[in-house]
C-alpha cells in the first residue's frame, strides 16, 4: 500500500510546477468525457449568460518591481547559500510572490501583483537558514519562509508597505529523512520535504505519517507545522500539533529547540509554540514526528444519513466513544445534492437510480439526505471489526451503509478538487473554501448561521443562485470542524472586491457565532482582522513579547498571525 | 460505580487535614495487624540499629516570623475577600508555609520552617482573585496560589529571600461545577474543587473527569492544570494538558482566557502556556474539561513479565498499536521483589506459593520478574476484547496472565502509599520518590544511570542497603515515563543533606542521560537548577517575556519553574 509520488524530484524545479494555479505544469482536473456536460450543468445550475473560458495572463505580461538589493546585499547572501541557489530573476520571484489563495490566484491569472521577493534563497540545511537568517538581521532585510507555497491565508506574500527589502526562503532542498527511530517510532526530517517524497521515504521501511492534507503533493512537513494543519484521516492519524515530537527551529537571535520527550511537566510546551508560529519566530528546520505503521488494510465506506444533525450525531457517538476511525466525513444537505448531481452530469439517466431514489423519499430520506465516508485504517482484524462497530452507531442513527464503492472513489479523486478552481475562474465562476470548528453543542447554529452569511453577501451583489455547501471533516470528542466551499458567478471587473465582501461576512459570522477563524488554514495575514474576537489584548500582548525575544527586528514574516501593537 | 469521597466538605476546614503530613487527620497507612512484621521485615532488609519510633514535633514547637503586613494592607485585602476569608493565625500560616515534599516534610515534623505567607487569603471566585492580584501587584506584595498543597517540588513555599511580603491565596473556597455540557461533553468548573467533590459533582450525572493521580484525594483541579498533572489512567484519559478544554486565569494585568474550541489553527495554542504555568502567570481560576462517560466496567489484571525489558516491550507494542487501555503499569525487577515481600511480610509462608515460584523459576522467570498491572475501563464489550487483546500481546512477550485479583487489590490501595511516608520518617527511614520520561529506545539505558546514581549516593554516606524499584506508569507511542522509588536509612542530623545529595545525583542522571525533570511532578522550584539542560537560554527569554507581558512586577509565585533572567 505505497503512495507512490507522481513526481519524485519536482522540487528541484520550479519550473515544473504552475506559477500561477495548483499543482504541476500538466496536470488539469480529471473531467473525462464529461467536460462539456459539466460545464453545461454548472451553467444550468447558476443561471446567467452560457459560460466562456478567457485563458489567464501569461508570464510575460507581469511586470514586477525592480529588487531592492544592492549587489553588495546580493553578494552577502549569495556567500551563504551559494551562488547557484539565490534566484533574482522575473520566474523566481513572480513564483514566490503570493500562496494559493482566491484572491492569490485570482491575481496571478488576471493581474494585480505589485510586489514579490526582492530575492529568493534555497538553504541547504539548518545552519544555512541559521546563517540567512542572523544576516538579514544585520541587514535590515525582512525574511518570508516557503515550503510549498500552498497558503490559502496570505501566509507567504510580503507586507503591502515594506520598506526593508524581502528575501524568501524556499526550504525545499532541505528535502532528507536524517533518522528513523524504529523503536520509538519516530523519524527526525528536514522540513523542505514535500508530502509525497516524505510517504515515499517512510513507507518501504514500513511506517507513514498519515498525514493527507488536500494540498498533500505541493505542500511540505514545515509548512504543515507551521500552520498547525490537519490531514483527512486525522481522527487516526492526529493533526501536526498532535504528531510534531520535538522541532529545531532557527531564529534571527539562534536556534530554539525541543526534545523527542512523550510528555513533560516542565511549564509551557514550547512544541505548541512553534505549531503555528506561521513563520513569524524563525523557520523551523528540522522536526522529529510520530510515525505509525504503515496500515496492512484500508475500508472507506459510504452511509446516507436522513439529515446533517443524523450524520453529525453519529459521528458525535463515535468519536466521544472512542471508536478508532481515520476519518469520518460528513456533507451536509446541499453539499450531498451537488456531488450527486456533479457525479451524475452527463450520465444516462439510471432507471435503477431513479427507483431508489423513490424509495429512499418513501422512506423519509427527502430533501435533507446527507452523505458520510467513513475511513479505517490498521491490521486486518481491527480494520474489519472497527467499520462493524461504526456502521452499527450509524444505523442507529438512521444511516443506510452504501458500502465500499463510494469510499474507494473518494479516496481515489481526493487530492483533485483544487485543480477544479481554475477552469472555473476561466468560466467567471467563483469557488472560495472557508472552515472553522466550534463544539458539538454549537454546532449546527454555527453551521447555518455561516450558510446564511454568505448567501446574503452574494444576493448582495448577484441575482444567480450560489452555492454553499458545507462538511465535518475533522472531528473531536468535544466538537468538530464545519468546512464550507461556496460557487457563485463573479461580475467581471468586480471579482476581488465581491470575495472580499463574502469572505468578511463569513469570517464575522464564525467568530460571532462561536468559531474559530481556522481550523486548520492558520491566520497568517487574510485572518487576522477577526483574531480579535477570540484572543484578548493581553493574549496578544504575551505573544508578542515572546516573539520579540526571538526576533527583536520582526524580521520573520511580518504582518502576520498577531495584530500589530498599536492596534490593541 | 461511583468513587464516594470519605469526606465531601474537608476543604472547608483546613484543621481536618493534617498540618505537617498527608491526608487527613485520623487517616493512616492500614497496615492492620502486619504492622509489627512489617517493621521487622524492613529493619531486616535495610540493617543497623533496630527501627524506633520518634513522633513529629507538634505545631506549637514552631514559632514563625511574625507577619509583615501592615494593618492597612491587611484592611485593603480583607476589603477584597471579607474579613472572614483573610487568616494571619499560626496554624493558617504555618498549614500554608510549605508542600509535601520530602524536605517540606521533614522540616514541618523535625524543625526548619523558617518562612511561611504573612497572610492567607480564600477568595470565592475569579473576580475576587482578579482584584487581589491588581491589589497586591499595587502594594507590592507576593501571591502564592494554593489549592490542596500537594506539591512534592517546592511549589508553593516562599522564595527564600523574599523582601516583599508574601500572600497564599488559597482556591479551596472556589469550588462548583458552572456548568455541564452534556452533548460537547465537558464540565466548567472552578479550579480550588477537590478530586474526589468533583468526581462526585459528575458521576451523578454519568460522566468522569478519569483523573486520579496518587494525590487525588488532596489536590485540586487548579493544581493539576498547573502542573501538567497525570492520572493513574491517563492511557484512558488522558493528562491535564489534554483534557483542558478551556482556561479562565486571573494575571497581575488582568484576564487571560482560551475557548472551547475543539481544534484550532490560529497559532500558538495558549492552553499548553496556561497548562504547566505553575502559579507564575495567575490564578488559574475557571477550567472547561473533557469529560468522558462513567465506565459501565473496569478491569484491573496481573501479568508476570520473565523481565521488566519484557514487559516494557509489551506496553510498547500496545500503545503503539492503538489499544485503548486505560492504564499500563510495570515494576521493575526490584519494584516487584519490594511489593511481593512488602505484601507477604507477617504472613505464613504458603507451601503452594513455593510450589510456584519453584515452577516459575524452571521456566526461566527468576529474580528479574517484572509485575504488570493492565487496566482497561468502559462498555462491557470493549472491556472483554481490549483485555483479551491485550493478554495476547503480554503472552507473546513472555507474560503470563495472573487474573483479576492482583489488579483488584492494587485498585483498591491505590491512594494509600503517601501516608507510608511518615511512619517510615518516625523511624529514621528516608522514602522519596522522582520521576522523568524518554523514548522508548533510551528507556532501559535512563532506568539503569539513575538507578545506579540514586545507589551510589547513598552509598557515599552509608553502609546500609538501600532499595531502588522503579516503574512505568504512563506510555505514549514515543515513549514512557520511568518512576523511582527509594528507600535509605537517613543519618540522624543529616537527613536534609544527604537527601539533597540523592536529589542532585538523580537529576543530574536523568538530565545528562536524556530524560525529562519532570514527567509529571512539574518545576516549581526543586527541578529548577536541572531545567536549564533541556530548555536553552533563548527559549527562557521568550517564556520570560510572555511572563512579563501578564506579571511584570513578578508579582506570582516567584522563583519557580523559570530561571532568572541573570543566570542564564
């Protein structure tokens, strides 16, 4: 059961990868045959003029500023890393300039990106970044760190008004497994791993991480720490809080590390300081993480629930009892009728189909129906007697088991979906995720209250119908994650602004209705407007005194995860 | 099955408890009628002079400095509490003075309390301790929170050269449940409650916290969270740092509080600040905590390991496989020989206990015998699979199953060790236990340096054996918790010292051979000359920054868990 990576060595070039969309130059959503009737349906279903793709920009038609770095600066930095391995060119610095936001990759197809690194270092290992990063201290020279550049959150773009000169560092060639504990479970890694390549090592030597975030191929172990991200089957797996055992992180005034203890008593878990940190307290280099072994079976299934609020009690049950699932991944309503009727776009009509589904509605199963995969992964025995014990909390719950073949297919396409966004923005469709998690008891007031919020930002501004479909995909014994993904038709030469308008009215409805402002996305700089309203002025006031003692200039990463001072 | 505290109201009244030993007055060690044999089976173990019974000294013996306060200052706090809940009598100050640590007993039974609080208040709830942590930060006076006083690393006693006078804010008095949210599952409550009142708050309504470190009975919720405390169970349960949900603290510049979020990813998560904080941020006065539902079943079973690299292999193997067990305790070679003839001491010898042992030793189990106690709790079913699985791993390994009656009586004495301390100190013997955690593939190389360094400084100032047993108490995937317990004829009139010596010798062990200080005991002020080799003086900058940025006048608890800024 090996992840083999589609590409072992396409870190080395970037130029392998799209500057301006997801994933790999080459690689495209797999619409098949039924591209046409997609895109046919997806007009049906918005309304409005029939949909035309406009190619994006290309290369060339962005112009960057000239960098700031004078050759003595260059020559400096070029001493540390090398030569070879400090990029000034238009590629480089036009790769590096934003994540993979809406808004990001809105920019990078039709224009609207104004500044990028002034240059782009590619370390080799901890000392190298130690070196860059007491250097660019010294020089007034502000540092962003990179893995794979995968932030929906603004985490990777330089501050709107720098004066100091920016200087991104892309951790990727720190890309070596330097131990494996097999007793302790364990492997120490370079943090520029990519996920493929880390599975990759890990797997022929029996263990795996586990750790399946969407963005999985283009994005690396730093990056999942330093945003404290969360896999799809961490119910089994845990999140990179969970799993991070001890990391070495270097930071303008030196190295800040932790140790491969199971548990200490000894104040503050500084691991739960560095989770997170974003990229603003240093990079972190290296990282020990808990390995499990590599499962002998995998059982993904399907169960159809009468409702959202039968699904989500179900998994309530399951979790809180302790039940050992590696995922459990409810849709609601609206997101069950979507991936049903996309699945379905272009088929024959099933005379079979249409039987069950009036026998499902005889059965009660209407308008509401909502689809849960459940995902087990271990030895044999566990695996077989785990899934039995889950169906039996699912069926008192009035779910009907759709057994395997809807599981395999999810696990098959599910690292696809991201690619599905930029024929979309060619078409003038908007697609925009957005998630929170809040506790069981406020759950569902938090899930339609976020519905709401960006159905009325849209009417706003649009006659179509939208899209809001929501989903658990991360669940916990005292609460669980809500995930939103929402279509609409952009009005041409408005885009930016009208997702600005959805994405604050979403964001205000999470944190006045209980949620965190991420789940797992992080802050960085597009959530920090509404961190306010879950941390207090003091909380804000002990982070950054403890940030400033590891880097007194804010030379890491400014202008994200905290609020400025003066802003208290 | 519910845990019926002996006395639901003791906390109320401090002279029910015992001013100078543990638990409460009237509560011993139920040695029953072995008490003589027992006496004589340990003389004969350690050697020397025959064993003679010296009684403490009695509370009137001790004279303390008389209070600093000043009557204005004391009008100002008793403004705050009601004249009621401010104490400056001998008893109260003398009660507050000190621990439960081996030289915090040994000085309240034989002499040398020299400092104790000029003052001890017991606020009623948060809003009370918020507005004597603004008082005393203005008056300049020094706050040492409270709760049961467990603390065995000097946690709550004044710092040696205080200037400032000093005030023990005692929590006790803040003890209800807020609130039960039963479908979240978690309880908000205050912090100064009791162990065995806030299982009786939550088991009527069917859930259970699970926390039950040996202390229990004694200590509070506050102290748990403070100290990052784990239970007996924490396999099942997990520890404090896991089962805080949310925080409410009170600091010198005002409210610190997390949320109930399930997950989040919104930076450093600042429950693991809070958690372990040790009274050196604030008063921890409100948590949220997970809670679990009451187990309809609890097995408790005993298994016999050829040796204790056995049965440390075997807990591995579970804990790394995902079985939920609720506790894996394992003695090692010298902890099972104390226990087996701690427990037969008095006793007949019985010809079929030979005929065992004989049989035992033929198949190859001899002197390095390894006793494990496995527990598994919840559902009937769960109960029976777990424990069967987990047999067949124990069997795999060598271990043969010694059924329920072994894991019965270790339950039902689970809270009694504590109070062998003082009987044992009457009759000149020193018992002091340490503990540490490491990986799993350094445990055996940590379990022999410490063992062999607790030995050799004992055997720098005696001639008499001493007994070392360690255990494994607490297993994570990563690695495990060691736990010593030592045994040693004390000198008399140099019992403090020569007990610094072995303190010193073991913690010098356990830092140089790559263990935690505190695995769960935490820093205070006894682990601090040890910290310094597994946290770096940058990370101590940061932590006394934050610190800084809620108490900059070091109004809290002073002296504890951090070292100062000019000994780095």
């Amino acid at each position: 059961m090996s992840e083999s990576p589609r590409s072992n060595d396409f870190q080395y070039d970037r130029k392998q990868l799209r500057w301006n969309g997801w994933g790999a130059v080459g690689e495209d959503f797999p619409f098949g045959e039924r591209e046409a009737a997609i895109w046919q349906w997806i007009e049906d279903v918005l309304g409005g003029e029939p949909l035309k793709a406009h190619p994006p920009r290309s290369l060339e038609d962005f112009s960057l500023p000239k960098s700031r770095l004078s050759k003595a600066q260059l020559r400096k930095l070029a001493a540390v890393v090398g030569e070879d391995q400090l990029h000034i060119d238009h590629y480089e610095r036009l790769f590096h300039a934003v994540g993979r936001s809406f808004q990001d990759v809105l920019r990078l197809r039709y224009g609207g990106i104004e500044r990028a690194p002034d240059a782009v270092a590619y370390p080799a290992n901890h000392d190298e970044v130690q070196e860059l990063l007491y250097l660019c201290q010294k020089l007034g020279i502000i540092v962003i760190p990179f893995g794979g550049g995968s932030s929906v959150v603004g985490g990777v773009e330089a501050p709107a008004n720098a004066e100091r000169p920016v200087l991104t560092l892309d951790t990727t060639r720190m890309r070596h497994v330097l131990e494996i504990d097999t007793c302790a479970q364990t492997a120490t890694v370079q943090t520029g791993i990519y996920g493929p390549d880390l599975e990759h090592a890990l797997q022929p030597e029996g263990y795996t991480l586990g750790h399946y975030p969407q963005s999985f191929r283009y994005s690396t172990l730093g990056g999942w720490i330093a945003v404290r991200s969360s896999g799809q089957q961490s119910n089994g797996y845990g999140n990179a809080a969970r799993w991070l055992v001890a990391a070495r992180m270097a930071t303008p005034q030196g190295e800040v590390r932790t140790q491969t203890f199971p548990n200490s008593a000894t104040g503050a878990d500084l691991n739960q300081w560095i989770a997170g940190s974003e990229g603003t307290l240093g990079v972190i280099t290296e990282a020990t993480i808990r390995l499990t072994e590599l499962p002998a079976r995998r059982d993904y299934q399907g169960v159809l629930f009468p409702s959202f609020e039968a699904g989500a009690t179900a998994i309530r049950r399951l979790v809180q009892g302790g039940v050992p699932m590696s995922m459990m991944r409810l849709s609601d309503a609206d997101e069950t009728k979507f991936f049903t009727a996309f699945g379905e776009a272009g088929k024959p009509v099933s005379p079979m189909r249409e039987r069950i589904n009036n026998l499902l509605e005889g059965r009660g199963y209407g308008d509401d129906k909502a689809l849960m995969l459940l995902g087990v992964e271990g030895g044999a025995t566990h695996t077989r007697w785990t899934m039995a014990r889950a169906l039996r909390v699912c069926v008192a719950e009035g779910g009907i088991p759709l057994g395997k073949g809807m599981g395999d297919k999810w696990y098959g396409g599910r690292f696809d979906m991201p690619y599905l966004r930029e024929p979309m923005l060619d078409r003038g469709i908007g697609v925009e995720t957005l998630e929170t998690s809040t506790a069981w008891s406020n759950l569902h007031a938090l899930h339609t209250r976020v519905q709401h919020a960006i159905r009325d930002a849209v009417a706003d501004f649009s006659q179509n119908p939208c899209l809001v479909m929501g989903h658990i995909s991360h669940s916990y014994p005292v609460g669980a994650s809500l995930y939103f993904t929402f279509v609409w038709r952009m009005t041409p030469g408005d885009e930016l602004a009208q997702w600005r308008r959805i994405k604050a009215a979403a964001s205000q409805a999470i944190v006045d209705g209980g949620g965190t402002i991420s789940h797992h996305h992080g802050v960085e700089a597009d959530h920090l407007p509404w961190l306010r309203q879950e941390k207090s002025a003091l909380s804000f006031e002990a982070l950054r005194a403890a940030q400033a003692a590891v880097d007194p200039q804010a030379t890491m990463n400014p202008g994200k995860l905290l609020p400025p001072k003066e802003e208290n």
